[in-house]
C-alpha cells in the first residue's frame, strides 16, 4: 500500500482524496495525551502519526512527537457533516492513530466529529523504562 503526507499537492489533486473532502467538508479536533503512572509521568518524544486509508492509499494526516508534558494539541482533522436532526446519530469519520517509541508500537481509532475536540489517552504501563 502506498503511503503518502497530506501536504502532497499532487495527491490532493487525485479523484479519490476529492471524494473524500466532498465527504468530509469540515474539520474536527484531536488531542493526544500520553502518561504513565496513572498520569503523573508525561511521555514526551512519543511519535504519532494519525492517518487515514483512502482508495488502498495511507494519507499521513499528522506526523509528530508529544512535547515535554506528553501532549499534542489540536491537530485539525477533516471529518463529516453532523446533522441537526437529534433523532441521527451524530456522523464521524474514523482515523488510525499510531504511537511509537523505541521498541514499543500501540495503535488506537479515533472517531472525529465536526467541531468537536476528541481526546486520545495513551496510557503507558509503569516500568518500562524505554517510556522515559
């Protein structure tokens, strides 16, 4: 499968990524939060990639580390329409988010709502001392 970054000006002038903004016309929020020792630990330098298959290709949406208190904010993510109708459930879009560090790979879906800032908790075992 190929693999590609958002900020490719030639993919997004590919069919299947048009289709996909046709889609998902407004942006939600994420955050990501990575702690050990039930959060008094920050993991910092944690590698995350938040990403999403379109047409059989990986587009890497965000590709960055934690700061110093194992966090990143708000990375902006494109998402659906919610509807106004109450009896709908609300629509999201589905991202994979992969978070790195040494010898240890965790993976987690995050769902995305129009605007709206979803949390992913990334929670480290204590006493793996590649964390730190």
């Amino acid at each position: 499968m190929n693999e590609v970054s958002i900020d490719d000006k030639k993919y997004l002038e590919s069919e299947g990524y048009k289709k996909f903004k046709q889609d998902n016309p407004v942006y939600g929020y994420l955050r990501v939060r990575a702690f050990s020792a039930s959060e008094a630990v920050p993991i910092s330098n944690l590698r995350v990639k938040v990403s999403k298959i379109i047409d059989n290709t990986k587009v890497i949406f965000f590709n960055g580390l934690t700061d110093s208190s194992g966090t990143i904010k708000d990375i902006t993510l494109p998402t659906r329409i919610i509807s106004n109708d109450n009896l709908v459930v609300p629509q999201f879009t589905i991202y994979d988010l992969e978070a790195t560090k040494e010898k240890v790979n965790l993976s987690y879906k995050v769902n995305i709502y129009e605007g709206m800032m979803s949390v992913q908790n990334i929670n480290v075992v204590p006493g793996d001392n590649t964390w730190l």
